[in-house]
C-alpha cells in the first residue's frame, strides 16, 4: 500500500496558506481574463486586455487565510470522518471549503467588481472596491454570490480532490519498487494535482460562469435599490436562452489552463512545505 501523509493541524495551517498566496499571485492575470470573459459587460468593455493585475490586493489579503482553513479543514476530516477511500476524500474537501468560503468569498466579490471595472473611476483599488461594497450594500454584499461559490466549489473539490488521491496512490505504487520509499516527491504530487484540477475546472465552468455573474450584481447608481433578485436556476435558463450555451463556458480554456497550471503549483507547492516542516 501507498503512504498517505497525514500533516499536524499547524504543518496544514502553514502549508496551505503558503500555497494559496503562490498560486494566486502567480495565475492571478489568467484569473482576471477569465472573468472579463465571462462578464455579462463583455471581455473589452470589461477592461480587455489591460490592468490585468487590478484587484490583486484582495488576493494577497484574502488567498493565504483562504487556503489555510481549508486544507487544514481538510486534512482534519480525513482522520476524523468514519468514511473511507474516494468519498471521505470527498466529504472532507467539501466541508474544507465551505470554511474557506467564509474567508474566500470577500475577497472575490472586492476582486471580481475591481478586475472588470464595475465601479468604474470611484474603484481604482481593491481597498476603494472594498469601501464601495460596504457603503452601498453593508455586510451582505462582500457575501454576494456565497451560496453559489459554495455549489460551484463543492463539485469542484468532490471531482478534483478524490482524482488527485487516487492518482497519487496509483503513482505511488507505480514508483515504488524503483525506490525506498512509498511517498511521492512534490514535483510528482504537483503532476497529479495539474491533471485533476484541469479536469475539475473544465465540468464546473458552467457554476463559475454563474458565481462570476451574481458576484458582479450592482446596486441601481440611480435607484439605490439591490439588484434583482431571480434563482440561480432561471439565471442559468436567461444566460442560456439570451446568450446561448457558449455563455456556460465562458473562459473555460484560461479557467482550465489556469486551475491545471494553477493546481500543480498549489498542491506541489503544499506538499513541499509540508515535507520541510516535517523535516
């Protein structure tokens, strides 16, 4: 049988709040042509090809605390829940990620508005985009698109997370008798965590599409009144209907590129902390 690690609370606290920052930092322009693209504005009025670094504030804020709390959220559940194999795997990055949305989220919605330039001259920082949120919609609006980012995620992780376990213990049992050892390398975890990102990313385009537009509802400027509120399900029909099925999957190759890019450095690079801390 292939080694499953199984970090301390602090080792996964560490380790994932290193890898979060460096993935965020590292993809965020990616990040930021995927949500033009899927702004219901268009990419070019959006903001194009320029300032694609706008809003990266929130994510230096936000990515660290974010991915913290989830993995050691994550790595918690696995030895605690009373299930085993791909569905404890399963559970685990669920309730992983409901934490870190309360984290996440936040700092999405300041992203999100500062990225495609949704308040225009009056936000030209995350910390001016913040200040808008609060002024105009209080508490609940850095909490605009919560429950969607939570339906987006939790198939997100149930696909990713169980492929990049068992990729890793098939990997692992293949490089076994080449070696002493039983435990991959963060260079060959990072593999694994590419191919199951890329995976992931791609069949939940669709919920993104969804987080990105509710996330980017504004107050009426002449009104002052909340956007309207209509289901995620009649969105979904509108987006369809008005925009046909290509609107779903707005973004999906820079999504996939950059969450398979992205998942080789987030989890590569939490299991090369988390193998220096146990060091």
């Amino acid at each position: 049988m292939a080694q499953e690690r199984k970090p301390t609370f602090i080792q996964s606290l560490i380790a994932g709040g290193a890898a979060g920052t460096a993935v965020d930092l590292l993809f965020f322009p990616i990040d930021t042509i995927k949500t033009r693209l899927q702004s219901a504005q268009g990419f070019t009025r959006a903001g194009g090809f320029s300032g694609i670094y706008k809003g990266v504030g929130s994510v230096v804020v936000g990515s660290a605390p974010g991915a913290a709390v989830f993995f050691s959220t994550y790595d918690t559940m696995k030895k605690t829940l009373p299930v085993q194999g791909p569905l404890n795997h399963m559970v685990a990055a669920s309730i992983g990620e409901v934490a870190a949305c309360l984290v996440r989220v936040p700092t999405e919605v300041i992203k999100t508005r500062a990225q495609t330039s949704s308040y225009g001259a009056l936000a030209q920082s995350s910390w001016a985009a913040a200040k808008l949120v609060w002024t105009n919609e209080g508490l609940s609006g850095f909490y605009r698109g919560f429950g969607i980012t939570v339906m987006r995620e939790i198939p997100f992780t149930s696909l990713q997370f169980p492929l990049y376990e068992y990729l890793k213990y098939r990997a692992a049992l293949y490089l076994a008798p080449k070696r002493q050892h039983k435990q991959l390398y963060a260079h060959e975890a990072a593999v694994c965590g590419s191919i199951a990102g890329g995976v992931a990313a791609a069949l939940t385009t669709p919920l993104d599409v969804l987080k990105t537009r509710v996330m980017l509802d504004l107050k009426s400027p002449s009104t002052n009144t909340p956007p309207q509120s209509i289901s995620l399900l009649t969105r979904l029909r509108l987006i369809y209907t008005t925009e046909g099925v290509g609107a779903l999957f707005a973004g999906v190759v820079p999504r996939t590129m950059w969450i398979s890019a992205g998942g080789a450095v987030f989890l590569g690079m939490y299991e090369l902390v988390v193998d220096n801390l146990a060091n």
